[in-house]
C-alpha cells in the first residue's frame, strides 16, 4: 500500500509505502529550495520513516 503527499499546485509529490520502508520525493523542477527539502524530511520522520537512509539522487538535465 502506498501513501502520498500532493503539494497543492502539484510541484511535488511524496510517496510511500505503508510499511514506511521506501518513500521517493519527486519535484517538477531538478532542484528544491532546502528549506522545503527539510521541511518534507521532518514530516517523514514524524510518520516514523527512517530519514537516515533517504538518498538524494542528483539530477542533470
């Protein structure tokens, strides 16, 4: 089962699994302002994922 969080103008998107052992952040853009990175990094933590582990892939356009 997987969950997901929908920013309202649909720029990005979080998506994981109920078992809270995979989760993707997904931007329409191939950078994200940090502040909104962590921003998403601490509600995930609060849901109980292990932010630890959570890689940023780089991305080149």
């Amino acid at each position: 089962m997987l969950r997901g969080d929908l920013d309202a103008d649909y720029t990005r998107a979080v998506i994981g699994r109920s078992k809270r052992d995979y989760v993707w952040i997904m931007a329409r853009e191939p950078r994200m302002a940090d502040e909104v990175y962590q921003e998403i990094i601490g509600r995930l933590d609060g849901l109980g994922y292990d932010v630890s582990r959570i890689e940023k892939v780089p991305q080149r356009w």
